[in-house]
C-alpha cells in the first residue's frame, strides 16, 4: 500500500533498474526534463498528477485504487 509519493517514487526507480532504463531514457521517452525526474526522486520537488502518470506508463507501472473505505483508500501500484 501506498503511503506518501516517496513510495511510488521508489517504486518508479526500482522499475527503472529492473527494466534497464535510465534517468536520461525516462526523461527521453516521457519528455520531462531529467533534471526535474532528478529533483522529484531526491525530495527536491513533488511531481504534479499528470507528470507522476506518464511516468509511471512509461516504466510500465499504473497506481490502481484497491478499495474505498470512507477517507481512507488503499492506492497500489501494479506492472501494466
């Protein structure tokens, strides 16, 4: 379960090393500067919505809401 953006965005990075893809190929192929994917992994900046999602695809991950129970929802991340 996901509990802050710090978790997809570790998510994001262990993808990155299992598939192979480097910070310079995800900015490549999603068009977001590297510098900014670079600032979002180390704390520096938080990705805004549309920005973590087309991330996100393009490592082949997608966040799926499990259950809704009142304010709390359960938020995972799955392999696309």
């Amino acid at each position: 379960m996901i509990k802050s953006i710090n978790d997809v965005l570790l998510a994001i990075d262990i993808q990155q090393q299992k598939i192979g893809m480097s910070d310079y190929e995800l900015a490549r192929k999603t068009r977001i500067a590297k510098s900014t994917i670079c600032k979002w992994k180390y704390g520096q900046h938080s990705p805004n919505l549309q920005g973590l999602l087309t991330v996100l695809d393009a490592v082949g991950l997608e966040l799926t809401v499990k259950e809704r129970m009142g304010e709390d929802e359960q938020i995972d991340i799955l392999r696309a």
